[in-house]
C-alpha cells in the first residue's frame, strides 16, 4: 500500500480536508431492470468517514429522480426524491449506517489521501495482493478487502457481507466492485471506470457502472 500511495499521490504536506469528484454512467434497480443513465456529485471527507453522493437519475425523457446517498456524525441516511423535490423513498437505520461506511471504504481509491490521514480506518495485510481495510459503525466493526494487480493498482474491492434489502427483511449479501483505466487528474493517480455488483442466491448482480468525470481536493 506504501508503493501503491507513493505512486499515486503527488509529494505534498498538506492534507486536504475532502475531496469532490464527478461521475456519468449508468445504474438499474434489479437484474432484469433497464439501464438508467445518471450523472453525480460526490464529495467525500479525508480525515473522516463521511460522503454525500448526490445523482440526477434520468427516468423517461421529461422524469428525473434525484437519489442522495449520506453518511455524517455516524448516520447513514438514503432518499429519492422526483425531479428533486417531491420526496418518495427515504431509508435510514443501522443497516444503512453499516453500508455507507463499506461504501466509504470501497471508494478509497477515489480518496487515496485518505488511506493516510483517516485515523479511523485499521488496517491488515491478508496476502502479498490483498489487504483489509476496517472501520467502526455503532461499536461493531466492518471490513472490505482491496486486491491490488501485477502493476500494483488497487483492480477489487469486496466484503462478504453488506445489509442487503430483499423485501422486509436485511440480508447480509457479498457485495464489491472493479476499477479500472487508471490516469492522473490533479496530479493524483485516479482508476477513471468502475462498476459495482452484489453477489445474489440467483448469480451476480451488476447493478453500478460509471466513468470518472473530474477530481479535485480542497482544504
């Protein structure tokens, strides 16, 4: 992780307080669903377990939803809301807290700066490839693994276990994602593609898919 750090980001002393980063892509709500096509805003806390991921959510031509994702003073908190402003889904509670923070986590290599001034996160080396990353939500612990590839980028990230919502119950879910296409903007290495899945009983569940549009921290 040291060599990875080294490489990726640019000599500097000073730690930026967040980082704010722009996404296009495409995300659907079930495996037979269709592609829906969004473009997001996501600023993210250096020396905290923070984040507010806010998307515009085209529906039909005329019909946008706007979905925003959070995680401040230790709550995790998800609403939809039409066109912005008619609220029509919120979901709150341990199992979003618990699942903002693996997200937190799992977007690291977009947030590298992080990996060294968070002192919230605890690390553990699994293999010469692999290390686990893990952080507190509500006195218990959460942990995802990073794979690192033959050239030493972080390619994988994946927990066994993330609060999936199926009908009224929460089922813990393998969950994790692939980045790609690393290039550096502001100076930092960044993987510009990603795309996230969840590991279902009927097979695996693409559901998340972007490009990185631009990046820049601020202090």
């Amino acid at each position: 992780m040291r060599r990875y750090l080294d490489r990726v980001l640019p000599p500097s002393t000073s730690v930026p307080t967040q980082v704010r980063l722009t996404q296009a892509g495409e995300l659907r709500l079930n495996p037979s669903g269709r592609w829906l096509r969004f473009t997001a805003t996501q600023e993210s806390s250096v020396q905290e377990i923070a984040f507010s991921w806010r998307a515009r959510v085209r529906m039909l031509p005329l019909v946008s939803l706007e979905v925003v994702d959070r995680y401040a003073d230790e709550v995790g908190t998800g609403e939809v809301r039409l066109f912005g402003l008619v609220p029509i889904a919120q979901d709150t509670g341990p199992h979003v807290s618990e699942g903002s923070v693996l997200r937190y986590l799992a977007e690291l290599p977009w947030n590298p700066r992080a990996m060294l001034a968070n002192r919230h996160l605890r690390w553990r080396e699994l293999d010469a490839q692999t290390v686990e990353v893990a952080a507190v939500v509500s006195s218990a612990q959460v942990a995802l693994k990073l794979h690192l590839d033959t050239n030493g980028n972080i390619a994988k990230v994946w927990t066994d276990a993330r609060p999936h919502k199926e009908d009224d119950s929460i089922v813990p879910r393998p969950w994790g994602g692939a980045y790609s296409d690393y290039e550096v903007i502001g100076g930092v290495g960044l993987p510009t593609r990603a795309q996230v899945s969840w590991e279902l009983p009927d097979g695996l569940f693409t559901w998340f898919r972007c490009s990185l549009t631009s990046f820049q921290a601020s202090r």
